[in-house]
C-alpha cells in the first residue's frame, strides 16, 4: 500500500476517535492489533491486543477520562506513520486536567492498522489520574 493510502487511513482511525465511533475504528485495525500505551498509574496504560483488547481500551476510555485529540503532523515511510499531536482533557475519577503532546508510531499492513505504540507524557496523565491526600 502506498504511504499516501497508509496516512489516509490513521487520519481515519483519528476520526473515527474523534467521532467516538468505536465500529468504524474496530474496522480499520486489524484482528491481531497491539496497541501499547506507556505508564502506570492512569487508567489506560498497558499493552491492548486485538478487537477485545481495542473494544476493552476504547471502554474504559470513555468511562475514565475525557479528552479531545488533535493530530497535527503525519510522516509515512513504507508501513509506518508517525502521527505528532496534542491532547487535552481530564481525568473522570478525579476532576484532574491534563495537556499532552504525543506521538503515535503506528504500522499499517493491507489498509489496517497492526501496532500502535504512544509516546505520551506518562507524568502528565499519571498526576492527573492520582488521588490527592485532600480527596482520599
């Protein structure tokens, strides 16, 4: 697949994300997914395999945190996009809010994303998931 096709469809998976469409985002990954998210502390760390493992993510994301992406720059090269952005939002348990700028490396075989992997400001998310002595 061209890296043109290949940009098309991460923007899409980031639309879908946008749009909350858990099916439409379900259709453009693959069965045998991974996608891994790095950190401890906050609610959706951890490595996520297959449409479960999406479905699952995509779950507990909407019942712990709000937020809104914005991917701002997509490089291709063969299979891989890497996808520069920045997110913003809050942590449900919490009230806490955070600002994030990432990057998402991402392969994508046969018009289907197989891996994610982010590169996400750990720190951020996890003094925004954290309880303070004042709340316990």
């Amino acid at each position: 697949m061209s890296t043109d096709k290949n940009i098309q469809t991460v923007k899409d998976f980031f639309a879908a994300i946008g749009r909350g469409d858990s099916e439409a985002l379900l259709a453009l990954v693959s069965e045998d997914i991974e996608w891994i998210i790095p950190g401890e502390d906050w609610p959706l760390a951890g490595t996520h395999r297959g449409h479960d493992g999406v479905a699952d993510l995509l779950e507990t994301a909407s019942k712990s945190i709000e937020t809104s992406t914005e991917p701002r720059e997509f490089v291709a090269q063969g299979d891989r996009v890497l996808v520069v952005g920045f997110a913003k939002g809050k942590i449900k348990a919490t009230n806490k809010t955070f600002r994030d700028d990432w990057v998402f490396a991402i392969a994508v075989r046969n018009g289907k994303l197989t891996n994610i992997r982010e590169y996400v400001d750990t720190q951020a998310l996890a003094r925004a998931a954290r309880v303070s002595n004042a709340q316990a």
